[in-house]
C-alpha cells in the first residue's frame, strides 16, 4: 500500500487562514464526513467556505467550496477547482426529519468537464454523540452504495469513517476538529477501492459566516 500526501498547499486554505478571523460568531459544530455526502442541510442564509488539498487520485487536486443553505430543508453547494480548473454544483433537499431521522435526496457532483449530476438518496440517525448514514448515488452509469459513522469524542473532536463503493472511490479514516465555533478543519486518509491499494491524504478548512 501507497501512502501519498498532496504536493501543494492550495491558495485557499491560505485564503482560509487570513480570513477566519474575520468571520462573524455563528453556532458551528463539527459536521460532515470526508468522502461522501451527508443528509443534513447547511442552516437557511449560513454560508459555509472551505478550502481542501487532496491527493489527485482523489479529484482535483486544489478546490474551494461554497455551501449555502436557502431554507431550512435545501442548500446549494458550488466548488471551483483550480488544478484543473474545473466547476462543480450540487443541491440538496431534506424531505423527511423526525427525531434523530432525516432523509434527504439530492444531485451532486454536475461538472464543467462534462456529464450529468448524480442523484443520491440518504438516511441519516444524528443522535447526541454517533451520526449513522446510509444510501446510495448514481454515478458512472452504475448504483453505488455510501456508509458513513461519525463520532463526537469531545468538545471540539469528532472522529468520522465512511465508504462508498465502486471502482475510484475509498473508504475513509478522518478527524474533524473545531479551532473555534466558525473555523474547523479535517484531515482524513482515504484507502482506494481499486487495486494497486493506495493511501491517499486529504485536508479542508472551513468555516461558516451569515450572509443574512
């Protein structure tokens, strides 16, 4: 097996050091997972910024992210990738929350570089401390299944695994950690699907702000 790490430290996380200061208070917690999509929805009129250098195996090397919630059951998320340069749009619709369930249906993932956004369907059980997920997304004319676990350790800790199947994608082992309530970030190591087995690094900065 393979260890790689990426090569270049990309000019938004950078841009995301500068500016983390600047953010207003918001009610962040840790979130997300490293690999896949998650049922929960950014909250209405929270803009979410992130910037991630992963291993080119993984997808563009160099992205920026901007995930904004419209309303408390939709959001729309937008990337820009820099190396290639490369757009890429998704949106998200929660139809379903009760308790600790939710279900959430969306398209994801519609490049510049061609083809169409790929529909997921998730089930999520967010309890106090574990986040369990399942699903699946239609991708590269094939059905492909998705799992993720997330665990709070602490405060400002949360340890996250996930996995979606099919060839050129991995299963995960990541952290997320909460510098303060705006400004996280997640390192995270993806182990490939495919063979020759390869390890792969991967690191987003985020932090969220109101826009209104």
């Amino acid at each position: 097996m393979h260890l790689s790490f990426p090569s270049v430290w990309p000019r938004g996380l950078l841009l995301a050091a500068a500016l983390a200061g600047l953010a207003p208070r918001t009610l962040a917690t840790t979130k997300g997972l490293n690999q896949i999509v998650t049922p929960d929805i950014q909250p209405a009129g929270v803009l979410s910024l992130s910037a991630q250098a992963q291993h080119a195996l993984i997808g563009n090397s160099q992205e920026v992210q901007f995930e904004l919630g419209l309303t408390k059951n939709f959001e729309v998320s937008f990337f820009h990738g820099f190396k290639p340069q490369e757009e890429i749009a998704g949106a998200e619709f929660n139809f379903f929350q009760q308790g600790p369930h939710l279900l959430t249906l969306g398209a994801v993932n519609w490049s510049s570089h061609g083809g169409g956004a790929q529909p997921v369907l998730e089930y999520g059980c967010y309890g106090a401390a574990d986040h369990f997920i399942a699903g699946a997304i239609y991708a590269g004319q094939r059905t492909e299944a998705v799992l993720g676990y997330s665990h709070q350790l602490a405060e400002k800790l949360q340890f996250s695994v996930d996995w979606q199947s099919g060839p050129g994608n991995s299963a995960t082992l990541g952290f997320t950690y909460n510098f303060t309530p705006n400004l996280q970030t997640n390192p995270a190591i993806y182990f490939t699907n495919s063979k020759p087995r390869h390890a792969l690094g991967y690191l987003v900065v985020s932090w969220n702000l109101p826009v209104w």
